[in-house]
C-alpha cells in the first residue's frame, strides 16, 4: 500500500494548499470593503480568485453595495480564462447581476454573458443557471454550471486578435497579485478591464517601487483613464512587505467633478504562500 501511494505521488501533477487572505478597508462616502483572495497552483496551472464586497452611501438616502467575483486561470505567466460575476443592488434591492466569462484564443479573448434583472428573466433565459441567482449563493461555484445555462457570445466584450499578449493581466489580479511578484524596475501592464465596451485593454506605465527600510517595497502608480471617467491626477499605491505579502492598498481617485480616498488594509493569510 506504501509503495502504491508513493506511486501515485509521482505521477500525480503537484499540488499545493490554497493561500487565502483576508482584507478589510474603508474610504470616502461611508465606504466599508471587505476582500477574500484565494491562490490556488496545481502543477503549472493557477487559479486566483478575487471576492470584493463593496458598500457605499450617496446623497444620504442610497446605500449602494457591490460585489464582484474574479476568478483568473493561468498556464505558466500566461492568462488562459477570466470568469466575473458583479451583482449591484441599491438600498438592499437588486439592480443587476451577471456573469461573464472569457477565455484565451491565441492572442485573442472570446466573450460570454449570462445576465438578469430579476430572478424570472434569468429562469426564463438560463433556466440551467437560475439557481445561482440567489444573492446568498456569492463566491459558490458556478463555473461548472455556465455553459448548460446557454449565455450568450458577446463580440462586443472580446479582444480581438493581436489584443490579448502573453503579459495581460485582470484588474484584481494586478492589484492584489501583481505586486507581490512583479520584478523591481520599470514596466507596463497590459491591464484588461472584462465587461467594459469602452475601454476594455489598459496599457499602464509603472515606475520601479520605493524601497522601505524592512526590506519592503511601495509601488506608486498614477491611474488614468478618459473613457472610464477616471481624471490625472488619480493615484493608487501597492505596499509589499519583505516576505512578499501584500500589506495595503491606499488609493485617490478623481473624476465627473468628483473625489474619492480609500485604504485597504491585509488582515491575515492563511495556507501556503
């Protein structure tokens, strides 16, 4: 039996025990955030996953809450799928939920969709898929569940050919694992924003991090978008402790004649790094 395990070891591809960690933070408009990221490797594979639950106030009377899943799989540094599921409610009411996924064809993405307004559209379009409504259901599998759900391809969400380099990265992924082992110098990210008609490839500039006296190291990146409302002067910094954890996130943004600060702060992490 002994020799029958150790068998199964061999060939079996290696895997490690997921990494998850917990963060917490807080910003403008009553802002409260809470974030869980899970790292998973198998073999030459990753999987990383993001789970964002954001709530907000504006003009007093309307609490806004989002919660966004990303779910990013990897062949060696190479981006091979993207799954999102955003769900947006106001004063407690659903506004919208979706689920959209994306995935590599050479250098190019394909787009899916799966989306509804109410519990009864989504039974009556994607009855395979209508259990997921249920906002309890949040950061529960789904993805063996998406192509039975029948959603529909989306060309106009795709990267076209010559769009998606090996270097590409999804917005949480590059925020909360990008810095953690990103070489020190300069470099661009190729930032892929899924789900945005407008704008949905970034080419981001990065100045090589300021180095902290523990061995640590800030990344300070200036963000700037036309197209997603996002004005100069908007700003996030990465900071990385020297056992490669990421410590905070702080950020300001500005635009429509607006501000926002915020900070994000590690709570703990559990699992191997």
């Amino acid at each position: 039996m002994r020799g029958l395990l150790f068998a199964l070891l061999l060939i079996s591809p290696a895997v490690r025990a997921a990494e998850t960690c917990e963060y917490q933070g807080v910003g403008d408009y009553d802002a409260r955030i809470a974030l869980t990221t899970i790292a998973e490797r198998r073999g030459d594979a990753l999987q990383l996953r993001v789970l964002w639950r954001l709530s907000a106030r504006a003009m007093v009377f309307f609490r806004f809450e989002y919660l966004v899943e990303e779910i990013s799989e990897w062949r060696g540094e190479r981006l091979e799928r993207v799954a999102l599921n955003i769900r947006h409610f106001t004063n407690g009411a659903i506004r919208r939920q979706q689920w959209d996924v994306f995935e590599r064809q050479g250098d190019a993405f394909e787009a899916w969709r799966l989306q509804g307004k109410r519990q009864a559209d989504l039974a009556q379009k994607h009855p395979g898929f209508a259990r997921h409504w249920d906002p309890a259901a949040f950061g529960r599998p789904w993805l063996a569940d998406y192509r039975a759900g029948g959603p529909e391809p989306r060309s106009d969400l795709s990267l076209k050919p010559g769009e998606a380099p090996p270097s590409l990265v999804p917005p949480f992924a590059a925020g909360f694992y990008l810095p953690r082992t990103a070489p020190v110098g300069a470099q661009q990210v190729a930032l892929f924003i899924p789900g945005n008609k407008q704008q949905n490839r970034a080419d981001i500039p990065v100045p090589p991090p300021e180095r902290g006296p523990d061995g640590g190291r800030t990344w300070r990146i200036a963000l700037e978008s036309q197209k997603l409302g996002i004005d100069r002067g908007s700003i996030a910094f990465a900071t990385v402790a020297s056992d490669k954890r990421l410590e905070a996130v702080r950020f300001h943004l500005r635009g429509y004649g607006t501000s926002a600060d915020g900070e994000i702060r590690l709570q703990g992490c559990s699992g191997a790094s």
